[in-house]
C-alpha cells in the first residue's frame, strides 16, 4: 500500500478518524443555546468558562466546511456578549451571564474574529449579519493598524474616533519597522505573555485587515478599503524587511521580535517555534512561501524527536535558545504541521503524524498537549522548564490525555484532517 492510500484508509476508518469525528462531536454538542462554546469539558477550566479565541477560530472552522450559519451564530454570540458588557474589545475568557469577562489585550485573539466576520460576509449574503457587527470590526481593525500595535512610527491616536483616524492624514514612515505588537502572546516559551511582534499576530492582523479591505471595497466603504490598502502592503514589507534574518547563505523568518523599551525594532529572539506555523491555520500568503518552506525545514531540523512508541519522527514546539528541543507538542502545532506537510505534498510527514497519534492518544478526544513523562509517570517539563539534564531519560514516554477536549486545540485538529480528507477525495463526513 503506498502511502497517500495508506494516510486516506486511516483518516477514513483508522484510530484517527474516531479521534477526529468523535473530537469534532464534541466540539458541536458543547455550544449552548445563546452560543457560549465551552472551552473543556475535562473541566480543567471549569464547565463555565469561554476562550473568545476559540469561538473565532471555530468560526473559521465552520465556515471553511460550508456550514455559515453555525458559524455566525457562534459569532453573534460572542458580539452580543461584547456589546451587552459595553467592553472596549473582545475579551480573553467569557464566563456564563451574571459573571463579568475578563480582559486581556491579545490582537491575535481579537484578530481571529473579525477575519472570521469578514470571510463570512464576503461570503454569504446575510445582510443583517453583517450591519449588526461591520461597525464594531470596523473600528478594531483600523486599531490594529495603528500604535501601539502597528510600529508605523507615529505616537498613538488615542481617544480619536474611528473616521477621525482615517481622516487624520497619517501614513507610516519608510524607515519604521511596521510590524504589529502583540500586548501579550500567549506563549509556551516560559508559559508566560510576551510582549512582541511575532508570526502568529503578523498573520491573524494581516489576514484580518485584507479581508476588511477587500469587505470595505465590496460595500462601498472606500475610505476604510483605501486607508487599509496602505496599511496592509506596509506591513508586508515590515515582515519582509524586519522579520527575516539570513543563516548560511539563506533568508528565513524570525519566530518573534521581542519589544525593547528604547528600540522600536525590538530584539530578535534567538530561536525558532511554534508561532512560524500560523500561515499555514489561515491560508494567508503574506510570506515569501520559498523563505516560508525553508524556514519550516529548519524548524523541523532542530525539533524532531523520535516517539518512543509508535517510533515515529515528529516536531515538537520549538527549541530553546541554547539549541536543546523543548519536547512538547499541543493540538495547534500538529495541525498546523500537518498543514504544512499537505500543502508542500510530503505526505510520509504526514503519515508520521497519524503514527504517532495513533500510539499516543490515550483519551477519545484529542488532548490539549503530548508531554514528556518518565517511565512512573512523573513530568520531565514544568511551564516551559526542563526537569532534566542532558537527554530524555530511559523509558520516557508521552502523557496523551491532558485536557481531552480541548478547544482550541481541538478546533485546528479537526480542520486540518478536513483539508487532509478534502485534499486526498476522502469523504469529509461533517456536515451541516
């Protein structure tokens, strides 16, 4: 059997495949009737609680598989939740009503719903969907572009109006970095928020602000289309100036510019991870793809371990900055990973993936993360420390249960064995 009949028997009928169909199960039944999507039903969070980053990526999710109206619904939810709380921005966790949101600047969590707003109005003619949430899209997406989260060189707009914005006359200036900053990215680098201009908020802006520019341009909205139009090639060229660095003769992307007080480029941080993967979540073709593929090859040089159990090669998350692998992967990364791997058609990558799933999940669900654990079960690695020296220890394996259910982990996995059904003529199943 070769191998693409190999990978389609097993995310067809294989292990793989009750993962994933009974994952995406899980995903559905856990959106309650006013739209709250429960991130885990481990209970790790609690039963109450709501990652506003999940419902976004779910949004996206849905509407890919052609299922718009549950996508929206999920949507409408979230604004609904936005408006009635009077928040100035969608917030980090949701709890049920009666309990306030709790509020953490994330550009990329903001980002993921509005570009799953605007890919849905392009797409679907539900006018009132799209006059009840364009305004509050609207105005977050000219923020994106401006400081202190777009570094175009000009101070801050402070408490201006949106249209005051876009009227005030002001481009980015040629020698300003035009990256955009992320508060506080969500790291597993020492599991704490960096403060940064790194790949993931890079891709999610710039995915966000050409689909509200090209939305803007369909509704007739030509002073926010244009004023985007400005904005978006200039942070292309800020990603293709200042977030390359050339190694052995070669360009590649930074994962990540950490933010320095007196150096608005920020520094660049030493290593690469699991942040370079995220063109690959969204489809966005704002990266030299021939520097792209090459700088996820080198990621997968210094990352790969062998599984154990399955004997698997597979990457995990990153590597530290003094060259050893962090050896950890989450639900994200492996799909994205295997995004990567279908979209270049190196489908024995793939089918290295299913392998190590296969031996590895011990749960129906997918879990949040694979961990490293010794033979008695006892952690090799704390909130991104290593709990060890030298290399793995004898008789390591992976824990494969952590947070069964997942959210957003559970939401990239599910589409990117969609794609990996749709791309190989498999039938999808999930349907509206």
């Amino acid at each position: 059997m070769d191998v693409i009949d190999w990978i389609s028997e097993h995310i067809t009928t294989g292990k793989i495949a009750s993962i994933a169909d009974r994952t995406f199960a899980s995903l559905t039944e856990r959106v309650e009737p006013d739209g709250f999507l429960v991130e885990s039903p481990s209970g790790k969070y609690g039963n109450a609680t709501c990652f506003a980053r999940s419902v976004g990526a779910m949004a996206l999710m849905l509407h890919e598989m052609g299922m718009p109206e549950k996508a929206m619904f999920l949507l409408d939810g979230l604004f609904a939740r936005v408006y009635e709380e009077s928040l100035p921005d969608i917030p980090h966790v949701l709890f049920r009503r009666g309990r306030p949101s709790q509020m953490v600047d994330q550009i990329d969590a903001t980002a993921h719903a509005v570009l799953a707003f605007a890919r849905l109005s392009l797409d679907n003619s539900r006018e009132d969907f799209f006059r009840r949430h364009y305004d509050f899209c609207r105005g977050k997406t000219v923020r994106f572009f401006r400081a202190p989260y777009f570094s175009d060189g000009n101070p801050p707009p402070g408490e201006m109006e949106t249209d005051a914005i876009l009227r005030d006359g002001t481009a980015p200036k040629e020698d300003a970095p035009c990256l955009i900053r992320n508060l506080h990215l969500e790291h597993s680098r020492n599991y704490v928020y960096w403060d940064c201009s790194d790949m993931l908020s890079q891709t999610f802006v710039g995915a966000a602000g050409e689909a509200m520019q090209q939305l803007a341009l369909e509704k007739g909205d030509h002073e926010l289309a244009d004023w985007l139009s400005v904005r978006t090639a200039a942070l292309r060229r800020g990603i293709d100036r200042n977030l390359t660095f050339v190694e052995n003769g070669q360009r590649l992307y930074y994962e990540m510019r950490v933010t320095r007080r007196d150096d608005p480029f920020g520094e660049p941080f030493p290593a690469l991870g699991w942040p370079l993967y995220a063109p690959m979540a969204i489809g966005w073709d704002g990266l030299d793809r021939n520097v792209y593929d090459h700088t996820i090859e080198v990621l997968h040089s210094r990352t790969q371990l062998r599984d154990p159990v399955s004997g698997a090669r597979v990457n995990m998350e990153e590597y530290m900055p003094d060259g050893r692998i962090f050896p950890e992967t989450c639900g994200k990364v492996v799909a994205w990973d295997i995004d990567w791997y279908r979209s270049t058609q190196n489908w024995e990558g793939v089918r290295q993936w299913i392998l190590f799933l296969e031996a590895n999940t011990v749960s129906e669900i997918l879990p949040e993360r694979y961990d490293p654990v010794r033979a008695d079960g006892s952690a090799l690695i704390h909130r991104g420390k290593l709990l060890y020296d030298g290399s793995l220890p004898e008789g390591w394996k992976w824990s494969g249960d952590d947070d069964a259910g997942n959210g957003e982990q559970c939401i990239w996995f599910c589409l990117s064995i969609y794609r990996l059904r749709k791309a190989l003529g498999c039938p999808t199943k999930w349907k509206d």
